[in-house]
C-alpha cells in the first residue's frame, strides 16, 4: 500500500505568478486552477466591500514564504 502524495506547502510560486505569486501559489496548495482563483479573487474584491482584497494580498505577500521551485 502506497501512502498519498504529500500536499505541496502554502508557498508563493515563481514559475506562474502574475505579481507576487499568491494566488498561484495558493492555487497550488489546494490544487485549484490558478486563472479560476485569480479572478474568483478579483471578483469578490470589486463586487464587496467588506472584502479588503489588496490588503489581504499585501499580508500574504508579506508573509507567504517563495517556492522553491
């Protein structure tokens, strides 16, 4: 019996990153599509207000480490 693949960490990716490699890299981490996420998170930044999307992206620019890949 083989045990699972592990789960990559919750890092900034390098090689499909559009500013900072947030989203990518949380992308990455839960196996989503990168594209759906950037503008899933795009989306919910404009169309609310209670949603501070810079800011949130600022502090996970902040404090995401970057991949090493």
């Amino acid at each position: 019996m083989s045990s699972p693949a592990p789960r990559p960490t919750l890092s900034r990716v390098r090689e499909d990153r559009v500013v900072a490699g947030v989203l990518g890299g949380v992308a990455r981490r839960f196996g989503w599509n990168p594209t759906v996420v950037r503008a899933i998170f795009v989306v919910v930044s404009v169309v609310s207000a209670a949603f501070p999307g810079l800011l949130v992206y600022l502090l996970l620019w902040m404090l995401m480490p970057e991949g090493e890949e």
